[in-house]
C-alpha cells in the first residue's frame, strides 16, 4: 500500500491513542472530540484490513499489528516535529553537531557563545563534550575539537592553537615551592597521556620522579583536584585563565612544554555542509582576530 494513500490525520488519531492507550486522552491532545478520534482510527484499520486495537470493557489495548505500527509512525512524527521546528521566519535553521574535548569547551567555546549565537543565528548548534576520544561517526559528530598532533586516520584537520601545558595547584601548595626542584616530593596529577610530566622535568633540566597521584581523563577535573589541594596538574593553562584570575589556582612557575594543539577534525568522507562550513569560517577567524595562538 502507498503511503499517500493513508489518511494522515486518522495516523495520528491512531498514534496518540497507542500512546496514551485512550481514545479519550488522545482527544483531549489532539483538540478534537473521543468520537472524532474513534472514528479515525476505525477509517484507518478499515483502510490497512486490520484490527489495530482491542476494545476492552475499560479501555482499549493494542494488537500485534498495533505494537507494530506504534514505533514506527511515533518516530516519522518525531523526525517530522523537530524539523519543521527548525523553519523559523521563512528561514530553516540547519542542525550542526559539534563535539569538543570538555578543556576547550569550556576555556574556549563558552566564553565566546554570545559572538556564535550572534554570527550564526540561523544554526541550531549541538556541542557535545568529551575526553578526547570521541568516535566522529558512531557518535554522530559533524566537527570534533580534539587535542593531539593531528593526525589521525581518515581525518581532515585544521590546526586551531598550540596548548602548551605548565603547572598548576592550590594558592597553598603553592606556597611550599620556590624551584621545579620542589615538585619532586609532591603528588604529581597525570592524564592518561603518561609522558606529560617526564617531558616538562626534562625542560627544566630535572630528573622526572616515579609518577605517582592521581590519573585523570579530563583536565577539567584535574584542576578541580588540584584546587582542591590534591597535587599539582600539568594542564593547558590557557584554557584556565578564569580560575588564575580567580585564585583557585596559581601557576607557581612559567615553564611551559608542547606535546599537542587543538584542532578541528572532521571525516574526510563527509561532505561539508553550509552550516558546517559557516561555522568553520567563524572558529578559524575568532582564533585568529582575538590572536590565540599559544606557543
């Protein structure tokens, strides 16, 4: 049977029926009477030749062929809802997906969400966070903004910033070092990236201690451990400019290493879409205007 030959209205006289499992309910949603709503339902088993409820002398309760149709017509509803939602004063607003390691999310992406909303007021924006190891495809990601050396298989990416990582710790702890030296004998907090700590030990000249403290897979909640006097957290400390300024955390000595940047990655066999190629534009500008390139 061809779709078009459905009656539409008797579809969603049936779907909100199934759902609520009442003709009355279903009525009092859709604003038309019970008996409207009976009546299209019966034009619509009499149209399929099938009997998609059973009328109980409370109620009614769905058949096999009913529990089939239920899922099917809820989700064409829901699919149709949210897209029309997106028409708004003659314009359609396009959906783009974006993922972003949580550091950059939040010491980058929020502080600039009033000039996103403003530059791109007819995107519908979905930013979704992470630790760094999102799958672009299984998790349905249209931009991923991860941190690494850029490459990775069967990805385009475009260089955002460089992230060098430095120390950080409570105003206290703080206060029992005067050299690199000091750290030794201290909780060093690591990410799963194990050589952070040995890299920046090298800087300085030091010998790196047997690592030991905590590990963590986000930066956010290692800072949030080190302000709360746990260790010291080898981070980005761009991305923490709001808790310097705050005094949360100190950053007792300026010695910087690179091991990674942030990118903009996205599947090389994904075709690149207007709002994708908006936005785009705009993070790679905003980075560059506001001069972020951290070295």
């Amino acid at each position: 049977m061809e779709v078009s030959q459905l009656p539409l209205n008797a579809l969603r006289a049936f779907e909100a029926s199934a759902r609520l499992l009442s003709f009355t309910r279903a009525g009092l949603e859709l604003r038309v009477s019970q008996t409207a709503v009976s009546h299209q339902v019966k034009s619509l088993e009499e149209v399929l030749g099938v009997s998609l409820f059973e009328r109980l002398p409370r109620g009614v309760a769905l058949t096999d062929e009913g529990h089939a149709l239920l899922p099917v017509l809820t989700d064409a509803f829901r699919r149709m809802s949210t897209t029309l939602s997106r028409f708004e004063d003659g314009n359609f607003r396009e959906t783009l997906t974006v993922g972003a390691v949580g550091t950059f999310a939040t010491g980058w992406l929020l502080p600039h969400l009033d000039h996103l909303s403003r530059d791109l007021d007819q995107i519908d924006l979905r930013l979704k966070t992470n630790n760094n190891r999102a799958d672009i495809l299984a998790d349905g990601l249209d931009y991923f903004i991860r941190f690494g050396d850029g490459a990775w298989h069967g990805t385009n990416a475009i260089k955002l910033m460089d992230a060098p990582l430095s120390p950080v710790c409570a105003p206290s702890v703080a206060r029992e070092m005067k050299t690199p030296r000091d750290l030794i004998d201290k909780p060093l907090l690591r990410s799963y990236r194990v050589d952070e700590w040995a890299l920046w030990f090298e800087t300085v000249s030091l010998p790196a201690p047997l690592a030991r403290g905590w590990m963590f897979d986000s930066s956010l909640t290692m800072v949030e451990a080190a302000a709360q006097g746990a260790g010291i957290a080898l981070v980005p400390v761009k991305m923490f400019q709001h808790d310097l300024m705050r005094g949360r955390i100190v950053q007792p000595f300026q010695t910087e290493v690179k091991t990674g940047s942030y990118w903009l990655t996205w599947l090389k066999s994904r075709q690149e879409t207007n709002a994708m190629q908006k936005f785009r534009h705009w993070l790679l500008h905003s980075v560059r205007d506001q001069k972020l390139q951290f070295s």
